[in-house]
C-alpha cells in the first residue's frame, strides 16, 4: 500500500503513473507535516514532502498497487533504492484510516536535509490539484481548507 499526500492523491495523477492502482480510501499520518523543501519545473514551484511535527497530522489517501505499480512510483519519485542518490525516499508509515485502524504503507520522503533546509511555495495550480483531490476522497474539512491556504497571493 501507498501513502499519498501529494499529487498522486489525484486520481487522473494516478492513473496516468499506475493505471492499476486501487484506491483503499483516505487516511492520516500522525505527528507530521507538510513542507515544500523541492522545487519542480513541471508544477513551477514547490512540491510537497513530509516533516515530523509533534502535534499535527498530515491527511491523504492510501492505494494499492502490485510491485510494477511500485517500481513505476519509485522512477516518478526518483527513488533508486537505499543506497541510491535519491530525489525522494520510500519510507514504510503508520497511517490510521480515521477509524482507528493502523495500516502499514509506503510514503516518499525529501532527504531530511532538504526538509530542514529548503522551503519554497507551491505554485496555484498544484494547489488546485491537491485540493481538488481532498475534496475527492472527503478529507476532514479543516483540512481541505488548510491545503487551500497554501495557495500564493
């Protein structure tokens, strides 16, 4: 299973990348996040990674996919393994399904370097894309209204 709290909460985002992948349905990570410490050409401003932050949550949506849906996810992430020079890093989490169940999952991960370093803004229309998806899979309101918050000015 996979953990997105990015783009690829996007259903059209997924399919394009993992036609095969099957949404699970939305979920929470605790004591994280988001952050913007990359900048993408494609999106034109800041893409989002996770930081650990004691007392807030980050919500997403968890699919499921075989392991060429993963390898597809790895190269979109630039993920080359754990000894590779990576973009971002999978990392299993713990995320709780919003009805106290806990599901192991794969989450993409900024080096902490960069996530300690680096903070750009996200441009509009990525925004868009990620609260368009929230409002998808009905993500907790306040939460759908903190992604729109990000929006810049």
């Amino acid at each position: 299973m996979y953990f997105s709290y990015a783009v690829l909460m996007s259903r059209g985002q997924m399919k394009q990348l993992c036609p095969r992948a099957r949404p699970i349905g939305r979920a929470v990570l605790h004591g994280y996040k988001l952050c913007f410490p990359r900048v993408s050409g494609v999106w034109m401003g800041g893409i989002p990674s996770l930081r650990k932050s004691k007392n807030e949550d980050v919500w997403g949506v968890l699919w499921e996919g075989d392991n060429l849906c993963l390898e597809q996810m790895d190269k979109y992430q630039g993920f080359r393994g754990p000894d590779g020079e990576n973009v971002f890093e999978r990392r299993p989490v713990e995320v709780d399904d919003g009805e106290g169940h806990v599901l192991q999952a794969q989450a993409y991960f900024a080096p902490d370097a960069e996530v300690n370093r680096n903070s750009y803004l996200p441009s509009a229309e990525l925004v868009d894309t990620l609260v368009r998806a929230a409002q998808d899979f009905k993500l907790p309101p306040e939460y759908v209204t903190k992604l729109e918050r990000l929006a810049p000015n």
